[in-house]
C-alpha cells in the first residue's frame, strides 16, 4: 500500500515535468510560427498519458488509503486538468488547420489546476513536507 503511495506521490514530478516540457515546446512553436507537425500530437499525448495514469494510481489510492476532507479539492482539480487537457488537445487535432494555442492552453491551464491540487492536500511541489511528502 505504501508503494502505491510513493508511486503516486513520485509521478508527480514526471506529470509536472512533461507538462513544462510541453508548454516550452509549445509556445516555442507559437513563437516562432513554425507549422503544426506530428510533434504537437505525440508531446501532448506523452502528458495527458502521464496526466491518466497519475490519476489511476489515485482512484486506487482513495479506495485503499484513509480518506480525509481537503482530498476532495484534490480530486476535483485533478479531475478538472485532465477533463481540460484532454478536451483542449483533442479539439485541436480535429481542427482542420491545428495551432499551438489550444494545445497550450490545455496544458497550461491542466498544470495551474495541478499545482493548486498538488497544494490544496498539503503537499510541495519539491521535496517533502511534514505531512508526508
């Protein structure tokens, strides 16, 4: 059960890393007007990936772990970032002519609502705190 924890707690840097990743990549495609290529696809699918499985290992967790009442904060933001960089990212791809802007957004927006729900529980976003990490 621990481990599980720990899963979750250290996929967070990966989900928060491959968001920056992909907001620098993204507003590098913005600024310099380069075309939509496969890139855009494959990088906000590696985050919205990283994004589903985070959120999986947490449903496991909420069934196995005591539960606690500012867990229901984290769960709505995290809910609302997935629902966001997924509705944003797959509008995009459907676009007939696709941008940078909408796949930023998504990704922008879904790391603003992480953060606050990464915080809303208590956690850092580096390191450990006294709560348990």
């Amino acid at each position: 059960m621990r481990a599980l924890f720990y899963a979750h707690s250290g996929l967070r840097y990966l989900v928060l890393l491959m968001g920056l990743v992909a907001v620098a990549y993204f507003l590098f495609g913005l600024a310099t007007k380069r075309p939509v290529d496969k890139s855009v696809r494959i990088i906000g699918s590696s985050f919205i990936g990283f994004l589903d499985l985070q959120i999986l290992l947490g449903i496991i967790l909420v069934t196995q772990w005591p539960f606690y009442p500012a867990l229901w904060g984290h769960i709505v933001m995290m809910v609302l970032a997935a629902a966001v960089a997924h509705t944003l990212l797959a509008i995009n791809r459907r676009r007939p002519n696709p941008n940078w802007a909408l796949p930023l957004a998504g990704v922008g927006i879904a790391l603003l609502l992480i953060i606050g729900g990464i915080l809303s529980i208590g956690r850092s976003l580096v390191g450990t705190t006294p709560i348990g990490g």
